[in-house]
C-alpha cells in the first residue's frame, strides 16, 4: 500500500487539514525551499554589485532568468522579476497604456489586479457568455475606432481563478490583430500555468504575468514576460534594474525559488494534470452525488483539470466555510482576495449566475501537494455541513 493510500485508509492519523484552495495559494517544493535558503543565509550579497559575492546572486538570478523563459516560450531578455502576480499585471496594463498613449480592455471576469488597473486607465470592459468564454463579437465592438480612445492592450486571463475557464488566446489574438492590429496581447497565466502547456497557449500572447506562489515558489515574487520590440514604462523607478523596466534591489532567494519550482512544475505538469484532473472529478462527482441541488458552473471540458467551482442552493458560503474549518477543509467561496467581504463573486455575475444562486458558491481547487485522501476528507464532510446549514 503506498504512503498516499495509507493515509486515505487511516484519515485519523493525517494531522494537518485537508487543504482544497491552492487556488489561493499552495506550499513551496521542497526544490523551491533548498535553492531559496543559501540566499537567505551565506549568499546575501547585492546582485547589483561588483564583487564575487554580487556575482554569484547575480549568477543565480540570470539562471532563473534561463529556466523561466525556457518554460514561457519568452526570450530571456524579456523577463521582468517582479513583486508578484498583482505588480506583474500593473506593469503590463499600466506600462503599455502608458508608453503607448492608449487605453487598455479586458473581459468583466478578469481577477482585479487586471480589472482595476484597466479600469484606471479609462478602459473598457468585454462580455462573457454564461460558461464564462469571451464575446469575441462584443471584443471586436470594444476595439472599434468609434468606441473611444485606442485600445493599446487587451488582457484576457489563460484560467480564470473562481469558474476554471480557460481561454481561447488563439481565437482572442486573431479578433486583435483584426480590429486593432497596434494592439498588444497580455495574459494573466497566474492560474494558467499549473494546467496547460504553458509555451504553446500562452504563444499568441505579447505578455505574461506569473506568480510563484501559486505553484510551489515563494510568495512575493513573480513574472511579466515580454515579447522583443515591446516598449514598456517602467511604473517603479529607481536604480534602473530589470534594464529599467522594474527598479529595485532583486529579491535574489525568491527569484532561485520561483526558478526551481517552474523547472519542476514544466517536467512534471502532465503527469499531475492526469493525476489531480481524477481526483478533481472524484470531487464533483461525489459532491453531485450527495447534494440535493448542486450543479458545477462550468462544463469540465473548458475548464482547467484541478478547479471545481460549485454552486450549492440553500446555503450561504460564509457559513458553509466557517463550518467546513471546523471539519479540517480548507476551501474558498471565489478569489482568496475577496475572503472576508463576502461579496458576490463579480466573475458570477458576468455569466449571469443570479445574486442568490451565487451567494451558494463553493471553491476547490487542487495543486501539487493535493493528495487522495484529501478529496475523501471533502466528499465526506461537505454534504455534512450543507445538510447542517440547511
């Protein structure tokens, strides 16, 4: 019997919960944990200095450099370390807006660190249909000369963080390039990542954001790749480093993380997606099967294999969550930004999912360190507190 299937067969003896939000965040690899810790301890030095001890951190952040471009299909050259996912996305939509003169668009179901800073430069939002896919006709409407400023980027997220949705770059780029052939193409791939060939969908896109922290790296850390030829405008200024696109002193031990989890996340990736899309549909089946009046938001085909969002009729998430703690799972209601305002989910609402239906939402999402006796745990005790609840 494996160590896995031990622990499924005795759930007593299993001390931490069972953690189903890895859309939300996810542990570091033990690979991500032993390259940050020479950086935190006897390797401290300034990669902007001169010496052998700048040297060597500035080793280790072109080596990341390598590794990350390599797994993104992007130049070395084009990749800016940032402070994560949220200033990746800034940059990409603040930077291009600003260095073009242009406004910016993106879908109504973009998490908010695209959606707010489109929404600042005066820009515009795009229609979902009810499985969350992109109006590509209301796109083309939105790109029109008459509809106002120029758009300068469209960002369209790879999977979207709540419903799972993963997009049709290809279809998105070839409306683009269309109806406003000057426009730039960014994708947040923060959840994308963990789920698709990263280098093959994320090829029609002229930018990427990525964060580490949501597959096995550090949190504080993460990407913005960018196409050669593409002028950006540095929104942090400073010292000139990331050749002046990103000021500020590298962040060295979690740069050499966020490289050593990608490298193993990229030789790993399929292998998981089989593993946890099994043990995602476990899930839901059993979630179906034991809950009057649940339904998936989306059809599994479009949707990324380890997230399952869930709407439950006759119950409030909050206390559905607070109840599901008290049974050791850890589950979200929509974006871990969101947690504790409670709002209703604005990505719901832009597939047209009614106030109260969406009041019922459920999260689960799987990552690299999910394992089976988790979902047992989950399949178990969710029907429990919604019978509680109801």
């Amino acid at each position: 019997m494996s160590a896995v299937q031990n622990q499924a067969a005795q759930p007593q003896q299993v001390q931490r919960p069972a953690y189903l939000d890895c859309a939300a965040s996810t542990p570091m690899r033990r690979c991500a944990v032993e390259a940050m810790t020479p950086f935190l301890e006897n390797q401290f030095a300034n990669p902007s200095g001169a010496h052998r001890m700048a040297r060597r951190s500035r080793a280790a952040i072109d080596d990341a450099r390598e590794i990350v471009a390599a797994a993104l299909g992007f130049d070395p050259h084009g990749i800016v370390f940032t402070s994560g996912g949220t200033e990746a996305d800034n940059l990409a939509v603040r930077g291009i807006t600003a260095a073009t003169g242009t406004t910016a668009a993106c879908p109504e179901t973009e998490h908010h660190a695209v959606l707010h800073p489109v929404e600042a430069v005066d820009g515009r939002k795009v229609r979902v249909d009810a499985g969350g896919a992109v109006d590509l006709g209301h796109l083309a409407a939105q790109l029109h000369p008459d509809a106002g400023p120029p758009v300068g980027l469209v960002s369209v997220m790879l999977v979207n963080n709540e419903s799972g949705v993963i997009a049709d770059l290809r279809a998105v780029a070839e409306v683009v390039h269309a109806h406003a052939p000057d426009a730039l193409l960014h994708t947040d791939a923060v959840q994308g990542v963990n789920w698709v060939d990263i280098a093959e969908a994320a090829r029609p896109a002229d930018l990427l954001s990525l964060s580490a922290h949501k597959f096995g790296g550090p949190k504080g850390v993460g990407v913005l790749a960018v196409r050669p030829g593409i002028s950006l405008s540095a929104q942090q200024l400073g010292g000139g480093q990331e050749a002046d696109r990103r000021s500020g002193t590298h962040n060295t031990a979690g740069i050499a993380a966020l490289g050593a989890a990608l490298g193993e996340l990229t030789a790993t990736r399929d292998d998981e997606v089989r593993r946890l899309g099994a043990l995602t549909d476990q899930l839901a089946d059993g979630l179906l099967a034991s809950i009057d009046g649940c339904a998936e938001t989306v059809e599994r085909s479009g949707r990324a294999a380890g997230i399952c969002q869930l709407l439950i009729d006759g119950i409030e998430t909050e206390a559905l969550l607070v109840l599901l703690d008290r049974f050791d799972v850890m589950a979200s209601a929509a974006a871990s930004c969101a947690s504790g305002a409670m709002e209703p989910s604005h990505v719901l609402a832009a597939m047209g999912v009614e106030r109260q239906a969406a009041a019922g939402s459920l999260r689960l999402s799987l990552g690299w360190c999910t394992e089976a006796w988790e979902i047992e745990r989950a399949v178990d005790a969710i029907p429990k507190c919604v019978e509680q609840l109801r």
